[in-house]
C-alpha cells in the first residue's frame, strides 16, 4: 500500500466519521415517537424487591409491591393526598367491619364476605386465623420465624385468636393496645396482609415465588433483577384498577431510572437524583411528593460523658440548621423536621422552640456545663442504605453546624448493612450519636425507639435512653380506651422527648416521585407506600 | 494435551475449593448480621436470636462451611438467606445474562478491535494507525459507567432508537429481537476496554512480525498485501492474540458489573454486589464459584486454541 493509498483511506474514514455525527445530529432534532404503554403502568423502583411474602419480606421498596397484591384486615386510604390528610385515615380491608369491647381487650373482625383470593379460594374466618397463627402461634405448624420477626411488635399483646364462625373472628388482647388497629395496616418493616392458606400449604418455603392475595392486582411473573409483573385482577371486590397491569422495574442506579424516564421505558421513577427534579419538571414531567412517616434522626447515647448531659443535648438540637439542610444540601426534596415524629404519625406535636436553629442559646446552654469551649464526640451513620437520602453529605453538614458552637464531630461511617449490624448492637463507648431513618403512621413508633424495654441491644431503642416519665405516658397511651385521650399521651411522650431532648430529628422526607405527562391518578399520600388503583395513562 | 487438559480440570477443583473457603472466611470478617440485615430496624434480640438459629448461622464456621461443601458436591448451592429461595434459581439465570452480554461484548472485541489492530499496524505511524490508537487509549482510558451514560444519553433519549435498560420491554417484552435492541449499548459499553486493549496488543504483535524476513520474502514474491497481512502475518501473530482475548475474558466477567447497574442488566455482578451488601453468603460464595468456574474453562479453551494454532506449543504440551 502506498502512502497516498493509505492517506485517501484515512480521509475516507474521516469523512464516514462525520457523516455519521451529522446524520446523528439531524436525527437528533426529530421528534420523538410517542411512548405506547400498552395500558400497563411500568415503574422504576431504587433496589431488588425482597421476598414477595408480604409477612416476612422487610422494607417500603417490597411492601410498596405485596401491597398491590395483598391487603389486611384494617388498611389506609391512600386515595387521599397528604394535603387533605396529614395522617391517612383508617379503613376497612378484608375486615368489613370490628367491634372492639368496653375493656379494649377483644376485637371482633367481621370478615368481608364474596372475596376470593387469586387462587379460587374463599376468604373467611378461618384462613385469616391461619395467617395470624403463622405469624404469632409459635405452636402452629405454619409458624415462621421471620413472619413472627417482623410482625412482632403487632401482636405483642394478643393473647388469643379464635374464630367464631365463617365470617367471624375474635382477638384477645392481653392489655388494651390502642394503635392495634393502625398496627395491622402498617407495612414495611413486615405486614400482616392476609395470604391465601391454600397457596401456604402448597408452596411452603416458597411462596415469595407464588404470592396469592385478595388485592388488585394479582401475580404475574418475577425476573429477578428484571421486573415483576402485575395484572389487574378484574375480580376485585374494590374498585377495580383502570390500568391493565403493572411493572415494577428495579434500577438501583438513579441517572439510569432519570433516562429510563425521559426514554419512555418507564412512566413513574422512583428516589429521583435531587439535582435533576428539576429539569424533569421543566421538561413536563410531573412531581408527587407528600409526607410520609419518614424521620432521619439521630439519637444520642446517654451512657456517654457528654449527651448523658441534657443541657448538651439540647445545644446540639438548637445548633442544627435544618432548614439549611433542607433547602441548600437536598434541594427542596425534604422539610426540616420539627416535631419527633413524623407529621403523618398521630400525636405529632411541633417544637419549633426546641428544632429552630438558636445558636446564641446553644452556647449558653454549653457554657452552663462548664463546656464553652466544646469538646470531641463521634456520630456514626451508614454510606447509604433505604430512607437514608445522602447519609455521609448529611452528617457533614451536621459537623459544620456543630463546629460552629465549638463541637468537634468525628464521622465514622459503613455500608448500610454493616452499620444496621452495629446500630443494633446500640452505641459502644466514645460514640455520642447515632443515625437513623425512620417512622410509622402510628405514635406507637416513639414506643419502639424510646421505650426503657427496648433498650439496646433488646430493640431499637440504641442508646439506652430510660425516663419512668416517658414510660409511664406512653403505657398510659397504649392503654388508653379513648381514642383523644390516647392521643393526649402520645402528646405527652413526644414533649418529653423533645424536652429531654432524647432525640434529634433532623428532616421529613417528601417520598418524591416523578412521573411522565401522560399518568394521571397517581397520589403521594402521607405514606410510604401508593395505591394504583386509580392511576390511568391518558394517550 | 489431553493430559494437560486432565490436569487443568484437576487444579480447578482445588482452585473451587480455595476460592469457596476464601470467600466464606472473607464475608465472616466483614461486619454484619444477615438476621439483623432481614429483619431490619426494628429487629428485637429474642426475634434475631431465632432467626439466626433458625439459618443455621448460630452453628460454628466449621460446621457452617462444611455443611455448605457437602451439599455443593449433591450439586446443592444451599438457600438465600435473604431471598428466601435456592441459590441456584437466583443465581443460574444471572449467570446465563452475564454470558450474554459478555458474549456478545466479546464478539465486537473480536470483530472489531483485531482488523483494527491488524489495519493499525500495516500502516504504522500512518493517519489511521495514529487515530485508531489514539481512541483505543481513550477508550481503554473512559470510565465505563460514564461511557454507558453517553450512549444511552444518545442513543435512547435523544434519538429514541434503543431502550434504555433492561433485557426486554417490560410492557411488551419479545424474542430474541427485543433481547437484542436491549443488548447493543450495554455490549458496546462493556466491550469497550478489552476492545482497546486487544487492538493494542494486536497492533504490536503484528508490527513485530511484519519486520520478520519472511514477511519481506512474501512480500518480494509478489503477494498481494490481503494475503501478507490476513493469511500468514495474523495466522502468526494469533496465538499471543488468543491468549490476551482470553485474559480479557476474565476482565469483562468482573468489570461488567458497572455495566450491569447502568443498563439495568439482570446479571450476576449485579446481584454479587447486592449479596455482598446483605452478607448472603450462600448466594456470594456461588456468585464467586460461577465466575472462577468461567475464568478458568475460558482459559483453558484459550490455551487449547494457542496449540491448535501454534505447532510448538502442541509439540511442547506433549513433550
């Protein structure tokens, strides 16, 4: 080959090269054709689902599936938006009905009759007897670990279970538990969604791969890693759902679920990057956002010298700048939180005087301790894991607003499944802090993280906080028979938290989803979970 | 060779065993509770306790590790502790995707980067043999995971011509035809650093030889440079070419996992990743068994092919 040969190639593969760019450029100004959904809803979810057993499966990314397909005796309406209803409201599911007694200790569930599980098989008493037995009656053969794990906190004080007859059913409290009923319509960390006994019996270890529920949807088909495939199930005893099905598609990766969006591959994307909502918005894509149940927090140990002291507690509350965090760091896609609990728990009681930033006080209240001068204490926090947000960036922002009245913070940090390990354990000497996210619907969450019972490592309450007072209040409000009157201890309990200043919560998540033009239907309301069935694709 | 081919399939067990043990001991050092892990935040100790009993992680690391080698020589890789199913119906079809897309990744890196390097060296120093280099350095330099962004930024949402993520249409999936519209970017993306490496290498290998004498005779005889350089040049320079391909092999196995997030792509480096971050030990160790598993027959089949190519070494082999 000659040199001029060889120098005409290359001006030939130049000359290609460019062609290709502009004709890609050309290509690039037209139109896009319209995405044709089929009529099936394809949702981009942030992890791999857990097991499709909605009583053992752990965390909101599962339940906000096992939701579609199964339903518990006492469910939220999640057709209202977290506007009109702070705190969802109760109502039936497969219970038509309950009577509760004088005492508060008996609860008889009316089931609801003509419902039939996917499968064929009839609901009644009796098979909602066995799921209550699979996850509390250690005795039954259908027992399970797992499902009694997760769900313990629901059936903590049930004594006994029995049906009456095919559409009856009679639990027996040991004491009165006033959240029983919003207990059984949480979801997440387990749920106590109904199953169908016969698909139990057949499938045994398996039935993550064969779930049977009553709900709206029913199973198709799971891919792992793939998707998993939900058809409307026009036998539905409620409003039957507009679209014909749904996907749950899992992309851990947040820029492939923003492409996968503006693709049309998908049409709703859930935990959007916060620096690109707002260009999907500008584009034409739809915001949803509400006010889940969702607190990260901090607590604080109180077997350390320094958060053991109240006045050191309440300096690192005042010294946070919430809103800041807020708005600057996280971009408008949480509110800074001001209240222990979540708005959408009830007995929320906001304490601005106790979460607004007041750094004159904070060093007051240090220098009233003989602390002006700060000292050095650890917060440790995870690198990422689910509800964390952005964990590490969070935690800096805390140290730079601790610096300020003189506290130096080390950040120690591990992967999510590490540091869950760890913070079960509750917090070892030279930590001061902990971080979690976290929440119910039910004032009862407070209980679970605060209570002197559940002090690590027997539960989550990790760094060892115990006041009688708070104790006393909030058995008060468990045990309560008047619905005001429980809500009054929960109020209670959460000022004395906030007194305490036991805990720091720090942001309320918005649960933000974006969704292409064409869905409609879709409503954020103050859970951390949906309901599809009235969502449409207008095409 | 069928000796050096029983004895290659011999050291494989014992390389099975080694990495299995490996891994166990390595995931017991690692912090984390996979009962802690399932249960989640609001886990109890009485309810963490039964569950562990229950997996069996309550039973001393002998016993754990031993129980799970018994059950992989009846071809049984255990349960999820996570996922509540067997490890094989996880792991058998994400092993079965990563095959696919490191197939057809390596079928580009053929196809592509050894006329490329073969082109590159018979025009040394030429514009071609400099611009081919050139982006093969680039793109061996090019973060994967933001070269995967690009071409979906083009190729998906600009230009609407390819999905974006995934292995088929998740309102419509398909046959073998939606399989390979979802499989284009993702192969160009994993394929393109063993593409740059093999066209570099395969540069190099025939710029030696075509300097030999017999090239210059073949030449002088009044060959034609079609023959020179596809016939005797390159059927010379495949054995070292082979050899790197094989190599590469193993690097696609372990890299595609950045592929694998980007795309969306069901295979195994992605549920590695997952299992790794929940401490599933049965799904991990099997994860790390399918891929030293598919490193080592890979090289194997690389070696056979160098002496079926290369006489010397065939005579070597049986000597």
């Amino acid at each position: 080959m000659t040199h001029g040969t060889r120098r005409s190639s290359a001006a030939r593969l130049l000359a290609a090269c460019l062609a290709v760019l502009l004709g890609i450029a050309v290509l690039a100004g037209c139109a896009r054709a319209p995405v044709h959904t089929g009529n099936v809803l394809v949702i981009a979810i942030e992890s791999e689902a857990d097991v499709l057993d909605p009583q053992v499966a752990g965390g909101w990314v599962t339940w906000r599936i096992n939701h579609q397909i199964f339903e518990p005796l006492v469910d939220e309406d999640l057709t209202i938006p977290s506007k009109d209803a702070t705190v969802p409201p109760l109502k039936p599911g497969l219970a038509a009905s309950w009577d509760i007694s004088k005492d508060g200790l008996d609860y008889t569930f009316h089931i609801r009759r003509g419902v039939k599980f996917h499968d064929g098989t009839p609901l009644n008493a009796q098979a909602v007897e066995y799921n209550i037995r699979r996850m509390w009656d250690k005795n039954s053969p259908q027992y399970s670990v797992k499902a009694a794990g997760q769900t313990n906190f629901v059936w903590k004080f049930v004594d006994n279970v029995a049906t009456i007859d095919d559409y009856t059913l009679k639990v027996h409290l040991k004491q009165p538990f006033s959240e029983f009923l919003r207990m059984l319509a949480q979801g997440g960390n387990g749920s106590t969604a109904i199953m169908s006994p016969t698909a139990l019996k057949t499938y045994g270890a398996d039935i993550g791969d064969h779930p049977v529920g009553t709900g709206p949807f029913k199973f198709k088909e799971r891919i792992r890693g793939e998707r998993i495939d939900l058809v409307r199930n026009d036998d539905y005893w409620g409003t039957v759902p507009s679209i014909d099905g749904v996907v749950f598609r899992p992309l851990p990766d947040p820029s492939a679920r923003t492409a996968a969006l503006r693709s049309g591959d998908v049409d709703i994307i859930a935990v959007p990057n916060p620096d690109s909502i707002d260009n999907l918005v500008k584009e034409g894509y739809q915001l949803s956002e509400g006010i889940p149940p969702h607190v990260w927090y901090l607590s604080f140990n109180m077997r350390d010298k320094y958060t053991s002291i109240p006045q050191v507690r309440e300096a690192i509350n005042l010294a946070i700048d919430r809103q800041g965090m807020a708005d600057d760091l996280l971009r408008g896609s949480v509110k800074p939180a001001l209240g222990v609990q979540a708005l959408s728990a009830g007995g929320y009681v906001e304490r601005k005087d106790a979460y607004d930033r007041n750094l004159a006080k904070a060093r007051q209240l240090l220098a009233s301790v003989g602390l002006a001068n700060g000292f050095e204490t650890t917060l440790i926090t995870s690198t990422d894991g689910s509800g964390q947000i952005m964990p590490t960036q969070m935690a800096e922002f805390i140290q730079e607003n601790l610096a300020e009245i003189g506290i130096k913070l080390k950040i120690q940090t591990q992967e999510w499944i590490s540091y869950l390990g760890v913070w079960a354990r509750g917090m070892q000497d030279g930590v001061g802090m902990a971080q979690m996210s976290w929440g119910m619907t039910s004032p009862y969450w407070l209980y679970i993280v605060t209570s002197s019972e559940l002090q690590a490592p027997n539960g989550p309450n990790v760094g060892y906080y115990a006041n009688p007072a708070l104790d006393r209040a909030m058995d008060n409000a468990i045990k309560a028979l008047d619905p005001q009157e429980a809500d009054r201890w929960w109020r209670q309990a959460n000022n004395i938290v906030s007194d305490d200043a036991a805990l720091v919560p720090i942001v309320n998540d918005k649960a933000p989803y974006v969704l292409a033009p064409y869905v409609s239907g879709f409503v954020s309301a103050s859970e951390e979970w949906y309901d599809l069935t009235k969502v449409r694709l207008k095409q | 060779m069928t000796r050096v081919i029983g004895s290659r399939l011999l050291s494989t067990v014992l390389v099975l065993f080694g990495v299995s043990l490996i891994v166990f001991l390595l995931l017991q050092m690692v912090p984390g509770d996979p009962a802690v892990t399932i249960l989640g935040s609001g886990a109890t100790a009485d309810a963490v306790a039964a569950l562990r009993s229950q997996l069996g992680l309550d039973r001393s690391l002998p016993v754990q590790f031993f129980s799970y080698l018994g059950g992989l020589l009846h071809g049984d890789l255990g349960r999820s502790l996570t996922i509540s199913a067997p490890v094989t119906d996880i792991m058998l079809p994400r092993f079965a995707n990563t095959l696919i897309l490191t197939g057809a990744a390596l079928l580009l890196c053929i196809v592509i980067a050894v006329p490329l390097g073969v082109i590159a060296a018979n025009g040394q120093y030429g514009i071609f043999d400099r611009a081919s280099m050139m982006i093969s350095l680039a793109g061996a330099s090019v973060p994967v995971y933001w070269f995967g962004l690009l071409l979906i930024g083009i190729f998906s949402i600009t230009l609407g011509w390819l999905p974006t993520s995934g292995m088929y249409n998740p309102r419509f999936p398909g046959g073998a035809g939606d399989l390979l519209a979802h499989l284009v970017l993702p192969a160009i993306a994993a394929a393109l650093v063993p593409l740059a490496v093999i066209a570099r290498m395969t540069r190099s290998v025939m710029i030696d030889i075509l300097a030999q004498d017999y090239i210059r005779t073949l030449r002088a005889s009044g060959l034609s440079t079609t023959s020179v350089l596809w016939r005797h040049a390159l059927r010379n320079a495949l054995p070292p070419i082979v050899n790197i391909i094989g190599l590469q092999v193993g690097y696609l196995l372990g890299g595609v996992v950045f592929v694998e997030v980007v795309f969306g792509w069901p295979g195994l480096g992605q549920q590695l990743y997952t299992s790794i971050t929940q401490r599933d030990i049965p799904v991990v160790q099997a994860g790390v068994l399918f891929i030293a598993l598919a490193f080592v027959i890979i090289n194997l089949i690389a070696d056979v092919a160098v002496g079926l190519l290369d006489p010397r070494t065939r005579r070597r082999a049986g000597s």
